[in-house]
DNA sequence: GAATACCCCCAGTAATTCTATGCCTGTATA
DNA sequence: TATACAGGCATAGAATTACTGGGGGTATTC
C-alpha cells in the first residue's frame, strides 16, 4: 500500500528524491519501498542508472492504471472533506504570498463569507491537488491557473532611504535585499534597467523578513508587485526607479478539477476581484 | 489510508464485523481506524445502533466513489501482478475443494501448461476479486460464476461398512460424519430420503479429514458429488442407498470481470472440461 | 430471561515505516 | 587528472502506527 504509493510518485516524478519529496520522507524510505514491491510482484520496476532510475517495461506498463487509482483516491478524499463539512476551506500558498497577499484580504473575505471556515498553509511548492487535501492554492504560476496579476518587480525601500538614489547606480552604494529562492531577482531587473551595476546585501529565506527589513530602512528590497503593493498604498514603502520588469510568471488561483463548490466559488471570485488592491 | 480501508469495507459490507471479516483483523481495530477518520474529517461517518451501524448522510455520499477508488486500485495491482509473472496464477479455494477436487486435477495440468506455475490458497469465504490477489476462485456459489457441477449430496461409507446399511433407518446404527460448517447436510438428505431417523456422530472442521475417516471405516460420511467421486471411481468409497439430495448451488470458477490473460483462460478451460471427472 | 450479535473503550504489544548514516557509482567541473 | 556532486543502496535503531485482547453495554431473538 505504502509501497504502491512510494512507486506511483517516484514513476510518475521520475526520481525517488522527488517522489521523496512529494511524500515528505527521506529518499531512503522511498527506495525501501520501491524495493519491497518490487521483491513482492517479483520484477524491476525500476532500472537503476548512475543520473537516477528509468521506469521499466513493467513499470511503463502500471502506472497509467496506478496514477488514475490514487487520484481516484484523492478525489473520493476531497469529497469526503467536502461533505462532512462544507464551510471549511484549506488554502495552500507560498509562505511570502500567504503572508503578505493572502493575509491582509482574509479579515475582509471572513467577513463577507461568515460561514467559511478559511484554513491557511504555507507550502514552498505547489501541491498535487489531485492528491493533498487543498481546496485552492495560490501560487506563482506560468499562467495555466486563474491569473490574479502579473508578476513585476521594481526596487522598493522606506521613503527616508530614497533620497539616497538619485541614479540606478547608487544601489551599489546601499543593501539590496533579495530572497533565497528568488536570487534571480537583481540581476532580471537590472537587466531590464540596463544597468552594468553590481548589488549586494543580505539575502533572505523568507520574503516576508526581508519586506519587514525594508520597511524598517535595511536597505533596497527587489519587491513583487502584488506583495509589496500594499506598503506602496500605504506610503511605508516608495519605488525610488521607474523601471518595472515583468517575469513571465503570474500569480494565480488553483482549484481542483471539476464542480467548484458555491463557497469556493466565492472565494476565488473574492480573491481574483480584489487584484487590483 | 487503512482508515480509509476501514470506512470503505464497513460501509459497503454493512457492519464493522463483516468489515474486519474481510481485512482479516479485530472488529476493534475496525471501530478505532472508522473513529479516527471520522475525527479527522469531523463528521459522523455511521450511525450506531444497537444492532449494529448504519451509514450516515455523508457517508452514502463518499462511498461509491471510495468503492471505485479502491477496486481501481485493486485491478492495478492485478495488472502489476501479472505483468512481472504473466505465467504466475494464484487459486483461491474452500480447503476441501482445493484438498479433494483442485489438488488431484493439478499434476495433469501442471503437465498439460508446464509454463504456468499454480498456487493454491485455501479460503474458508471466497475473496473479494476486485481486491485480493487472485487470479481464480473454486467455490460453492449460487450459479452466477462458471459452473463446473451442481452440489450433490448423498451418504459415502467404506465397502465394508455398507453391509450394515440395508435401509435408511439402519444409519441411527452407525457413526454419520459430517462437517461443521455443512451441518444441514444430513437433515437435507435424510427429508429427501423421506427418513424420520435422527443421526449422529462426529463433527469435523475439515471436511478432507472427515473423508479421510470415512476411508478408514469411521462412519457414513454425507459426501459431496464432486468431493468424493475420485474415492467412488476408485471403489474406495461406495453409496449405499441411492437417492441424491440437489442442493441449490454449484461448485463454480470465478475470474475477475475484463479480460482474461491466456494462461488464466487456458486453465479454466481446463478446470471447467475436466469436471465429469 | 438467557443467549446472541453487535459495537465501545482502553492498555499493552506487535508490526510497520522512517531516519540517519556511511558507501558506491557515474557525471560534471576545475 | 583530480575533485566535487547528485542520486541510489544498505543497515540498524528509533518512532510511529496499527492490532490484539480484555471488559462492558445495549438492543433483538428464541
């Protein structure tokens, strides 16, 4: 059963570090699995290469079969959740969007929908919504989902700083704060300003931290529009540059596939109609 | 996950008893795995009665697609199964037909398909296909499955003991065999025989073991047709009287529903042809 | 009014699964 | 050519999970 499981994620993701990962176990206990199914069925499921494991013929042959029946599974979940009680709704979204996209438009949503009960969870990837016991996720996306808004980034500090950059070529002068998983983020947009100039600063885990650092005049932050959009209304935090570089990415509302439930309907609609916030 | 196991075979089977019956455990861990998931989805599941459980509003709504879940998960299983070893076939039987029917007609077709290699299980209830991984079933069943020949009953004793037997009423005289879990054989019999006589003597909970008695002198065993004919071709058993009781249900071959693999359909034609053996 | 057939609860135990670690192999990098 | 690195293997011990076995309760059945 488990072993079903480990082999169906690792076939379909190609790799047990992988399928590991969607299961959130150690690589190890996937090819434990792997390995007992295969000694229990009496073939290779698996051939084993140095770069990673290819599925076998038998392998090729069942997963087709396998995928269906655990998304069948995850589907029969997903309504028993929903039929038991209705009015609870589990978000899944990146931690930075969760925290400051999501979060500051819940007390409205809460609300305008009192008899939700809106759960949310902070995840680094989007999960397998056929499989996980999300009812909608909002994550950066490459436009397949219900796009809320482009994303664009543009540096952004604490007005007092600003007076410090006249030209692009003064960040090098001050912190330019960036995300982990966002490296890229200084070099895009620089790119886009056509600046031949080299940044640095701290360099965050978290979005959100860095924004907080921001707020507080640290340095330079590389802000995401619908992220930082709020300090800007606010006036807690200026765009001291012009330039505006568009990834090609979008920020975007997943559902599961088929019916939406009336309260998910309502929720998506609230969210995707308040983008422009 | 066994939870949803759990929830499934209950709902579906109509009780937890029958349910644990069938995932071979303790009604108690039946109830504690149906509890938690009802604790972990927060709603009732089962109504509890006196008499047992009846199904709750959400839990008919969740349970033909967990039903569906599951048996596709059980046919892609089978597929993995006899895709590793297409030439393994698994045989589930009542020990007393695998024992005195199956087991003395597989040399023959060992011989006749000697690529396939034949297990045998003995089963006191047929299993559930869709599920359990077997291939084939040999079992008493009501005529719906792959008839092989009507159950028949009739008194079989050794040759010496059938001169004792002049009439019906002669059998009060000696010990009757019978099994425990056919033990309407010889009322069923004997209003056939339109006999008044009470019977009695040793139960068994084998019915191979009781044959084994009647073959050494022990007593009049009520026998089945296709169960002891081998001992009445061979003259090691004899019918002393010769009325014979139909009884409503057939010795029969279960595959599982689609399509059957050509070593599967080789064997039961087989199993099915030889049946006038 | 016993016997039966269910289910509930709890504590201890048994089984399974996971982690952690060191090792190996082939690929990519310097 | 040397060196890091990514991915998988194997084992033992640990943690979690699931199961058993006991006692108890409540209706139906004969």
């Amino acid at each position: 059963m488990t072993a079903l499981r480990a082999f169906e994620a690792a076939a379909r993701l190609g790799g047990f570090a992988r399928a590991a990962d969607e299961l959130c176990v150690t690589p190890g206990a996937v090819a434990q699995q792997v390995k007992a199914l295969e000694e229990w069925c009496g073939a290779a499921l698996f051939e084993r290469r140095a770069q990673g494991v290819v599925l076998s013929w038998v392998g090729v042959r069942v997963l087709p079969g396998l995928t269906g029946a655990f998304d069948a599974l995850g589907a029969a979940v997903g309504e028993l959740r929903q039929a038991a009680l209705p009015g609870r709704l589990h978000v899944a979204a990146l931690p930075a969007v969760a925290q400051l996209w999501l979060s500051p438009r819940l007390p409205a949503i809460r609300a305008a929908l009192p008899d939700l009960e809106i759960s949310v969870s902070a995840l680094e990837q989007p999960p397998n919504m056929a499989r996980e016991p999300f009812d909608m996720t909002v994550f950066y996306g490459d436009g397949a989902g219900l796009g809320i808004a482009r994303d664009v980034i543009f540096p952004v500090c604490a007005p007092q700083l600003a007076g410090q950059l006249e030209t692009v070529e003064d960040l090098a002068a001050v912190p330019c704060l960036s995300d982990a998983v966002w490296a890229q983020d200084w070099p895009i947009w620089l790119a886009e300003a056509g600046a031949e100039v080299q940044v640095s600063g701290p360099v965050y885990s978290l979005y959100a931290l860095a924004v907080e650092e921001a707020l507080h005049g640290a340095g330079v932050l590389i802000g995401h529009g619908a992220l930082v959009s709020r300090h800007l209304d606010s006036g807690a935090l200026v765009a001291p540059f012009g330039t505006r570089a568009e990834l090609p990415r979008w920020l975007e509302i997943g559902v599961r596939d088929g019916a939406l439930s009336p309260p998910l309907r309502a929720l998506s609609r609230l969210l995707a109609g308040k983008s422009s916030l």
